[in-house]
C-alpha cells in the first residue's frame, strides 16, 4: 500500500480489530483520535471490545493515581514528610516533593498521550519506592494500593492496542519488537535501582550523617519545642535521626552540658555498648545531653535510673510517647526528661525554649492523691507554656486526675476512628479532648522496628505534636524564629510584628477546632460511643481532635478565616467542666 507505513508483524498481531486504517499524512491530532484510552470518543464506542474495555480502565486508574499523589506531592501533604525524611534530610522535603510531584504528573500525562511499553513499566515499578520508604519511617506496609498498580500496569501493558505504537512507527520507522521491550523494561528498572540507592547510599554515610553547619539564629528555620516526660527514650531509632546538627544558639538556650556521639553501626546491643564507657556511664543528674545526628536533648534530674535517658530494656513508654509528637509534627525538636516526679517536669518547665509539655503517667483509677499539679502549674500559669496530660484508659472521670484534671492543664483521653469514620471512644470521661487512642509507634529495643500500641499515653502526646506543628506555622508566617514564651518574649509563644499568640490562645483555638459528636452521628446498633447523645462532652470533652484540626486551628490564630463559635450547650458544659476543676484544684 502506497503512502502507508508498514506495520511490523508484531504489532498486526495485537490489533484485533484489524480495520484501522492509518495514513502517514495524518497530523498528530488525528492519530491520537485513534488512541483506544479515549473513551469519549463515538470511535472507541464503535470498536467497542472486552480487550479495549480492559485497557481503557486500567490506563485510566493509573492517570488517576498518579495524577493524584502527584497534585499532593506538589502541595507538599505533611504525612509525605516522614517518608522523604528517610533519604534526604527534613528541610529539603518540600523541593523533593515538589520534583516528586512533577515526575508523578509526567508519569500520569505520559500514561494518557504517549504511551509507549517503557511508561507502563515504570508505572508498575515505581510505586515500590514510596512502599519501602513508607515502611521503613512507619512500619506500615500499604501493600494492597501498590500490587494493584504494578497489575493493572502489566495488564495494560499485555492488552495494549496496535495504536499505542503507531506514532513511533510512523516517525521513527523503527519496528516495535520484543528486543525494544526488553530493553525498555532494563532501562527502567536501572535507572530505578541506580537512583535509589545513589541517594540512599549518600544520604545515610556517617559523613551526610553527622555533617551539620552551625548557623545564627536569625538564619535557621522557625522551629517548636516539645518535652516528654516518660520512662526514657531509644535515642538509637531511626525515628529520631535528624540529618544536621542543632545549631549552637538552640543547644545553649536548652542548657546543653553534654555531647554524646552515638555509634551509627549494629544492633541496639553493640551500639549500646560501644557507647556505654563514653557516655552512658559518666551521665550525670546535672547533666542536659545533646545527641548529634537526632532531634533529641535528653536530661535525668531524678537520678533514680540504671541507664540515664536511655529508654528502660523492660519498658518502652517514652520511646513511644515520643513518637506519637513526632508523628503529629516530623519537625519538633525534643526535650526528653527522663522521670516521673515534680523535679521532672520542673526540668522543662523551666526551660526557657521549651513550647510544650506532655506527661503520660499517673496512679491507676485516677486515684485522687497529690502527683504533679504544682509542677504543671508554674509551666502554664508562671512560664506561659502549654501542658498536656493524659487520662486514665479506664472510663474514671478526668476531673480529680493530677495529670490531666488541673484547669491549667489539657486532659486528653482517647477514642478509635474506625474506616467508616465513625469515632469510639475509649477512656476517661470529662477530658478536654479526645485523640488517636491507636498508634503504630517505635520500638525501644532496637534501631528501626515499630508496634501498634494503644491508649491515652499515645493519645496525649499526639495532641501536643499537633499543638506543636501550629506553632511552627505561625512562626513561620510572622518570622519568627524563637521558641518558649520567656520573659524576653513577653510570655508569648508567637511573638511576630503582627501577630502575637499565647498559650490560652492556642487552647482557645484547639477546642474551637474540636470535632463534636451529635445525636445524628450516634449509632446505637453499632455500639459507638458516646454512649449519651445528650451529652457529649462527658465523654468527649470539647471534641475529637486530630491531623485535620491543624489547617483550621492556624487559619483562625493567623486571622485568615474564623472557626464558628461551639454551640450553648458544649459551652456550658464545658464551663462547668472548668468550674469544677478550678474549684477541686485551685486556679
């Protein structure tokens, strides 16, 4: 045939159709009307075929998913940070993601307008990176998504019609043979393979480890401190890692005495005890310990301890408490007292920079004895910082508990959201708040691993990292690059030219927030809780809180948009939840 390219044979034998006549003199729009995706079309309609059908959706759900994750990429979705975070260091997330995300977007247009047998490979390879990374930062394996893509890519791929490879037929005049597959598909999974561990094998050498520049302040990033007080921590978690050292201004306003060089090779027990004569045998009560290469300064005043700071062997809490602040927000820099009495969280309430403090222990029943009020209240009332405390993960009321009873104090207890986004709670009653009862947290015992735990432990600090993450919005929107509420600050925890934010503030705006079970959203049959639709807040305090709290908290402290006042009878209820704090604890 005159004026016609011919096909090769191995391409006729995928055209079941074999009444598609191309002409080489067709314009590039014309041919891609022949392209089977395009299931708009009266042609596609008129070919109709279950090989076509089969296709067309697949193609499709692989532009969506990558068109997704590509648009959230390129928002820069926080829960993608501890996944970059794994390879590049934390503040070089966003430009990763930002090319992430135009890779993401390639990928998807590539899929709908030049579909060659390479993309539909690399379609199917590629999702196996996140999957790793999203496993080694949270334990998580999200297998389902990922295999579903990867087959719907080989389906495609092996249901591909003979229009797929007509352009490069036409204007390469190259053959499309199972040579050309190959090769493609080697390409691809070299240049996959080549790049990941290129990265992976520079971002973790113990020199991109351990280097760091010490910058002024004024120079460095708008940052949040949070202090845990719990059993210890596993300083040795690649949850903690932080690939820069704390700049020299941060370290001797947190009152840093120490240095502790960690051993970056071998399990937990060899790092351990590689480190023991350097440095955990000669830590002090008096000590405040910075531990380059993490986000953690880490301190002992009770000095009743085997191993200073370093997280129990039989226990784990802290590590996980830990973890949840970090979970809610990649970025905060953690001040770790190790203890469990008033000289503990006088440690941190004393600290000038320290933003917040969450304490996730006390007397089983929320036993009505004296435990850590007094300390708590010269951290929020004195020092003007904010403190979280749990309550018990038994139904006892919040009120008397000296953890999270105080009216200065924010009482969480917790609740379960199951997939069809129905919230059950599942501890003490008139908290505060309620938050994630169930984690998937790090573990204390070694270097990478993870477990699902679960309480108002967990719940607690979760709040506090979340409460962090905002204030590290707003001090990036107003510059403001200090942490703490000090005297210099004038007991604010922001302190822009045209905002200022204290720690009543940030409350205020976290129980506006708080999402408030109602009468339509309690479903007896299921067994949901709150068991009372009349009241609520009993059980629930001001609301759930969670990950979506975050954007409506700092767009109503930032003066952006106005979150709606709660209605009369959360109000009142809460009022005389307040009411009767003060009354039990004193204001």
């Amino acid at each position: 045939m005159d004026g016609q390219p011919k096909l090769p044979e191995a391409v006729l034998l995928t055209n079941l159709d074999n009444d598609v006549d191309i002409d080489t003199n067709s314009s590039i729009i014309q041919l891609l009307t022949h392209f089977k995706i395009n299931m708009i079309s009266l042609d596609w309609a008129r070919g109709f075929s279950v090989r076509r059908l089969v296709y067309s959706l697949s193609v499709l759900y692989l532009f969506w998913m990558f068109a997704k994750h590509g648009v959230k990429a390129l928002m820069v979705t926080e829960k993608y940070i501890p996944v970059v975070s794994v390879i590049f260091p934390t503040e070089f997330a966003p430009a990763v993601l930002i090319g992430v995300g135009l890779i993401d977007i390639s990928i998807a247009c590539m899929l709908l307008f030049r579909n060659q047998p390479w993309v539909l490979i690399y379609a199917g390879i590629y999702p196996f990176i996140p999957l790793s990374l999203t496993f080694i930062a949270t334990g998580e394996l999200e297998l389902f998504g990922k295999f579903l893509i990867f087959s719907l890519s080989v389906t495609a791929l092996f249901t591909a019609p003979v229009e797929t490879n007509i352009i490069d037929s036409i204007f390469s005049s190259r053959e499309y043979t199972h040579n050309r597959l190959l090769a493609s598909v080697s390409v691809a999974i070299l240049l996959i393979l080549t790049s990941t561990l290129s990265v992976y094998a520079v971002a973790n050498s113990s020199d991109g480890l351990e280097a760091g520049i010490s910058v002024e302040e004024d120079d460095w990033r708008p940052y949040s401190v949070v202090a845990p007080i719990d059993t210890g921590i596993n300083v040795y978690h690649e949850r903690f890692i932080l690939n820069e050292t704390l700049p020299d201004w941060l370290l001797d306003g947190l009152g840093v005495t120490m240095w502790c060089n960690l051993t970056l090779e071998g399990t937990w027990q060899e790092r351990y005890e590689a480190d023991q004569e350097s440095c955990w045998d000669i830590i002090t009560s008096s000590d405040i310990v910075y531990f380059p290469g993490t986000r953690i300064i880490g301190t002992t005043p009770d000095d009743n301890t085997d191993i200073p700071i370093l997280d129990d062997p039989a226990d784990g809490h802290g590590t996980a408490v830990t973890g949840a602040v970090l979970d809610a927000n990649p970025d905060a820099i953690i001040f770790f007292v190790e203890g469990f009495t008033d000289a503990a969280v006088l440690a941190a309430a004393d600290q000038p920079l320290v933003d917040i403090i969450t304490t996730s222990f006390g007397p089983i029943g929320s036993v009505p004895v004296p435990g850590i009020e007094d300390a708590t209240r010269v951290a929020v009332v004195e020092n003007h910082k904010v403190h979280t405390g749990a309550s018990d993960n038994t139904p006892s009321p919040a009120v008397q508990d000296s953890t999270a009873g105080p009216p200065w104090s924010i009482g969480v207890s917790g609740y379960a959201e199951e997939e069809d986004d129905q919230k059950e709670t599942m501890s003490g009653s008139y908290p505060d708040m309620a938050a994630d009862w169930t984690q998937m947290l790090p573990n204390h015992d070694d270097t990478s691993g993870y477990h699902e735990t679960s309480g108002t432990s967990f719940a607690t600090p979760r709040t506090a990292g979340i409460l962090s993450l905002v204030l590290t919005m707003l001090r990036e929107d107003v510059e403001d690059m200090g942490s703490g509420a000090s005297v210099e600050r004038g007991g604010l925890l922001v302190n822009g030219t045209n905002l200022s934010i204290s720690n009543s503030d940030l409350r205020d705006a976290l129980n506006l927030s708080a999402w408030y079970p109602s009468f339509s959203t309690w479903d007896p049959s299921t067994g949901t809780l709150p068991i009372s639709p009349v009241a609520p807040c009993t059980q629930v305090g001001w609301g759930v809180v969670n990950m979506s709290n975050v954007e409506p908290i700092h767009a109503h402290l930032a003066g952006i948009q106005n979150m709606p006042d709660r209605p009369a009878d959360v109000v009142a209820c809460m009022e005389a939840n307040q009411a009767i704090r003060e009354a039990y604890w004193g204001d």
